[in-house]
C-alpha cells in the first residue's frame, strides 16, 4: 500500500504542489528518498528517525521508498521532514491517511520530535487555500497561515505526538489567529531636515509618482537623511500588495514570529553587496534585496561604489518589475516592483562643483568616479537633483513648518489620481506615472500648447533623447497630478525639465 501526503515546491513566490509517496515493503529495511531532493531533503531520512524514536515510534524495520512527485521537479529546504513523517504514520497505521488527503503539510522536524518552523508558509496556505485544502505547519508559523483566507483549515502543530492526537481525535488544536506586528516607533520626520527645499521637492515627487530618483551632493549635505524618510510620505500599502510583500518576506524566512507588518518595505544593502544577495540567487533560490524592496524602496548609497556589474544586473529588473534567476535545470521569477533611490558624491573627493574647491585630480575626479555608472543605468532614473551643501545658517533656522504628514497627504491624493485614471484604462498592473509605457504615456500625458512649444525647445537645445523625453513628460505627469490637473502645462514642463542635472555632473545629465 502506498501513502499520499501533499506538499509543496516553491517556485518563486508559487507553491506548486508536490505529492509525497510513502511505501513500505518487505526486505532489507533501508529508507530511500527519490524524486530529485537536494542534500537538504536527503538529511530528512536522520531527522525523521530520531523525531519519530523520540516520539515512541520507531522507524519500521522494513523497506522504506518515499518518492516526491513530480520526479522532475527539483526539492529544495528542509520543509519536507514533516509530510514524510506524516506519509510513513499513514502508512503503519498510526494517523488516519484520509484525512491527511484534505490537507497539505510542510514542516522541519527537530530530533527531539518538535516541529520547528520554516520558509514560505503564506505562499503555501494560499496554494493550499486555491486547491481548498487545508494547511499543516509548525505552531510557529501558524498565524501567518492564517492570512491566506478566514475559511482555510489550520492544524499547527508543536510536535509531531501533537499531531498525532489531533487527527485521532484526543486533543484537538485549535486555529491560529492572523497577527499583525505593530509599525513599532515613528518613522524619521522630514521636520528634521533644514533647508534642501529643492531636494525636499524632488522626494515628494518621486514618492508621488513612483519615480526612481537620484540624489547628486557633497559629503554631509543630507542625502541619506533625505532618502531614509521617504517611507514617511508613503502611502501605505494596500490589502493586495501587503500580501504580495509578505509572500517574498515569507519564502525568504524574514517574517519574525508569522507577523505581517503593514509598512512599504524600504531595503538599504550595503555597496559591497554581491549579484545574489541584490537580485537573488546563490546556493539556493532565494529572493534578493530588489525583491524584499518590492512595492517598496531599494536605496542604494554611495552608488558608484557597487559593483558595476552588479548595478547593470538591476536594469532588467527596473524595466520589468521581475527578476528571472536562471538555475542549473529550471528558472524562478520573484517579483520586484520597486522605487529605487540612490545617493552619490559628485566625484571621488566628494566636493567637485562645491563653490572655491578644486579637485585635486581636477576633472578627471569626477569623471572616472561617474564613469562607474553605466549610461543604460541611469536611463533608468527619472528625477535627479543636486543637493548642495548645507550651510551653517541653514542649520539655525528653525525646524520648517511643513512635516512628513502634510507631504504625505499630498502625495496620496496623487496616488489616487494615478489609480483612477489606469483602473479607468483597464490597466490592473499599473498604479503609477512610472511604470507607464511609451505608447500609453503620449496618451495620458498631452501638454498643452505652450507646454508642447517649450518641450520642443527643450528637447532641441538639450538634445533630449526618447528617453529623456519620456522621462520629461512622466514626470510632468506627476507635476500635473499634485496640482490636481489634468492638463500638463508649460509650468509642469519647466520643472520637469529642472530635474536634470547640470554644471559639473553634465555627464550624469544626459
Ligand atoms: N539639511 C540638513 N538639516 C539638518 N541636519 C542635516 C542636514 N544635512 C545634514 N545634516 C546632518 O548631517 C548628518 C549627515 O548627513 P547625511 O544625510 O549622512 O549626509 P550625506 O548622506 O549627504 O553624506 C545628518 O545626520 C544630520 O545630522
Ligand atoms: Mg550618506
């Protein structure tokens, strides 16, 4: 006879369900595991010994074959441990196997018989939801479970006996509850930043629309300060894109205690990142820094100091919204939606274009340091700023008047104004000015007539290319949406055009 318990392979943020095969049979006792496992799955064979023996069932003493089917699906994570256990209870008799059939499993198995938690559980609950089963996971993860559907099915388990119990009927464990962590303390204010209206004015734009902004100044002027309150003038993020960041935290193990947190995610690797810690990747697929980002903010500081391979990684990823990850015998794709704000020195010294200094290199300072970035990169970026330096009679103002909470507000009308107007469209997949084609944007984004003549000027005397054109025109989109218009005047156009840069970082400005 031959036992079935479901589980489940990831594939990015997908479950796909996998069917664990348990027979026993006379002979030699042996215990195999076929259907491609990793090392990982192959270990389950040790750990499902000594938890069952530490839960006062032996191994029978009999051929053990477990298969994973589809046997041309690769098995990766130690997630498997807890629907084998279960496949071989069902097959000596000691859990009832057709009630197993109304469920899917997954957990890792501690020697000791616990069930300790694992990755990926909302993604799994979900699938497990979409097939209208129920799901059987560690205790650990249960109220993250929870969150796939108010109907779903939750056994969470601590232990294996537990579990056992449970399905006999001798102790039943009841459903968890969805949590939701606390946004615990208040985010960085933008009060606290004096004077850089200019570069204050460009945030709120670029949260408006959902820009990619980069941020050009000397040491101290205020950059990170400004980048890390972004979130604060964020709208927050709505019910389906809660779910779609918590599935990525989820798989990439990162939800603390199956809590989901309601905050746009806001990622800050550090320039010596690798290719498959930023786009994911490694040893063992998993979501990199632009997908924990995604629906949210990558801030990449001190940008010419990544490596420039692994900034050109990005670039597919900013145009597509996913991330493909090549494996030895299959791809993955994660989501990655993300605003990217980046912070740079003007050149290596960190002071060429400051009034009275002179690099020491001369030109070629900042030359060969923004030569790091590769042009198709920064085609990337729609609004870049220069933020000079802060004087000392900026620091003695008073804190300004206007807060993150007034921006904020200002921002989420616009935001709004975005959806109406591509819910309108028919576009599900676009919320904002920045994810919009080229063809859709000449749509969307006429100017009128003296803006039309000024743009025309401009694109002549700056020898804009498309790019930087429709660049122009989704930012004055933008322009118009936080004047509530929905003309695009020579106004917009003027400011839209300002965001480019000019004076010494003319080559970042093309
Ligand atoms: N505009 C400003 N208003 C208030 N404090 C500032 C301002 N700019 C810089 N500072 C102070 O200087 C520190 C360094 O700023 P930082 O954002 O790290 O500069 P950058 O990233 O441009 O090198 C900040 O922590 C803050 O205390
Ligand atoms: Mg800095």
């Amino acid at each position: 006879m031959v036992a079935h318990v479901t589980t489940v392979s990831f594939q990015g943020v997908d479950a796909v369900p996998v069917d664990v095969q348990v027979q026993l049979t006379g002979g030699q006792p042996m215990f195999t595991i076929v259907g491609l496992p990793d090392k990982t799955v192959g270990e389950s064979r040790e750990r499902i010994r000594a938890a069952l023996h530490a839960s006062g069932l032996a191994l029978p003493a009999r051929r053990i074959t477990v298969n994973l089917a589809p046997a041309d699906l690769p098995k990766e994570g130690s997630h498997y441990d807890l629907p084998i256990a279960l496949g071989i209870l069902a097959a000596i008799g000691a859990l009832p196997g057709d009630q197993l059939g109304d469920y899917i499993a997954l957990g890792e198995l501690a020697l000791d018989g616990t069930i300790a938690e694992v990755a990926g559980v909302l993604p799994a609950a979900i699938g497990a939801n979409a097939m209208g089963r129920g799901l059987i996971c560690p205790s650990g993860c249960g109220s993250e479970a929870a969150w796939a559907s108010p109907e779903i099915a939750i056994v969470a388990g601590r232990s294996l006996i537990q579990l056992a119990n449970h399905f006999k009927g001798t102790q039943v464990i009841s459903r968890p509850e969805p949590k939701i962590r606390e946004s615990f303390g208040t985010l960085p204010d933008l009060k606290d930043v004096k004077g850089q209206e200019t570069a204050k004015r460009a945030l709120e734009i670029a949260a408006a629309g959902g820009h990619n902004l980069l941020m050009v100044g000397p040491p101290g002027s205020g950059k990170s300060m400004l980048a890390s309150r972004l979130p604060s003038i964020l709208p927050p993020l709505s019910p389906r894109e809660l779910l779609e960041v918590s599935m990525i935290a989820s798989i990439a193990g990162q939800l603390a205690d199956g809590r989901l947190s309601d905050r746009r995610p806001f990622r800050e690797p550090h320039d010596s990142a690798s290719m498959a810690a930023l786009v994911g990747g490694g040893l063992k697929a998993r979501p990199g820094e632009i997908s924990l980002a995604h629906n949210g903010v990558l801030f990449l500081d001190e940008l010419p100091e990544f490596n420039p391979q692994v900034l050109d990684s990005l670039r597919q990823p900013l145009e597509s919204g996913a991330v493909v990850i090549a494996r030895a015998n299959h791809r993955v794709t994660y989501p990655a939606r993300i605003q990217l704000v980046a912070a740079m020195n003007p050149c290596r010294c960190g002071m060429a274009g400051t009034p009275g200094h002179t690099c020491r290199r001369g030109r070629a300072c900042a030359e060969d340091y923004q030569g790091r970035l590769s042009g198709p990169f920064l085609d990337r970026i729609d609004i870049r700023v220069e933020v000079g330096a802060v004087t000392a009679s900026d620091l003695i103002l008073p804190p300004p008047a206007e807060g993150s909470a007034e921006v904020a507000k200002r921002v989420l009308n616009a935001r709004r104004r975005q959806e109406k107007r591509f819910s309108a469209l028919g576009l599900d997949g676009v919320s904002t000015n920045a994810q919009v084609g080229a063809a859709l944007l000449e749509e969307i984004a006429k100017p009128d007539q003296s803006g039309a003549r000024l743009l025309a000027d401009a694109a002549q005397a700056m020898r804009l290319s498309a790019r930087g054109y429709h660049r122009v025109l989704k930012v004055a989109r933008t322009l118009a949406d936080l004047d509530d218009e929905d003309r695009i005047g020579r106004i917009h156009l003027a400011e839209a055009l300002s965001y480019r840069l000019s004076g010494e970082m003319r080559s970042l400005a093309s």
